[in-house]
C-alpha cells in the first residue's frame, strides 16, 4: 500500500511523474507539479487516451483547437489520443497532484 500525498519533495526543480501501476496496455501515474508548466514551443501529442483527476492544487490545460480547461479538486478530464494540449498553468505556491490514466 502507498498514499498518494506521501513522499513529495520539498524541492520540486521539475515536474514528478511517477508511475503507480503499469500493464502493457495500461499506465496510471501520480504527477505532481509546483508552478510547472509545458515548454511553450511543445504540445502534447499522445498516442494513447489520457483520463485525470485532479486531487490537489489547482491546473489550466490548453488544447490546440483554443479550448482552454481550469480544474480545480476534484476534478475530472478525458483526453483523447493525438489530441493536442499543453499545461499554461499550475499552482506555484503548492503542490498540483494529478492522477492521470493512459489507456488504448
């Protein structure tokens, strides 16, 4: 057994991205991010579907089409594969924990 909020650093120079469980076809991860953002010239283009949930913190996601996604605790988005997006925005005064599933 772990939990989730145990074990953050206190120094956070990069995203954590650490995976809790993976199978071949599935990935589930626990992120956690302090003011990170993604590289302003980079989008995410996964090949695999991406559903998360935000347990702490609070995030702004930007997709390539213009939409753009605040979330808060508690909740929940569904991203399509190859659908583009970037991270604008994350708490910077505390920790911003995901639990984000990859799945075909």
């Amino acid at each position: 057994m772990k939990n989730i909020y145990a074990g953050i650093p206190e120094e956070l120079p990069e995203e954590l991205i650490e995976p809790l469980l993976e199978t071949g076809k599935l990935t589930i991860e626990r992120i956690v991010s302090r003011g990170h953002t993604s590289p302003e010239d980079g989008w995410y283009d996964q090949d695999r579907n991406e559903w998360l949930v935000l347990l702490s913190g609070n995030a702004t996601i930007l997709f390539a089409d213009g939409t753009e996604t605040r979330l808060s605790p508690g909740d929940t988005l569904h991203i399509p594969a190859h659908r583009k997006h970037r991270v604008t925005r994350t708490a910077p005064d505390t920790e911003t924990l995901w639990l984000a599933v990859h799945y075909p």
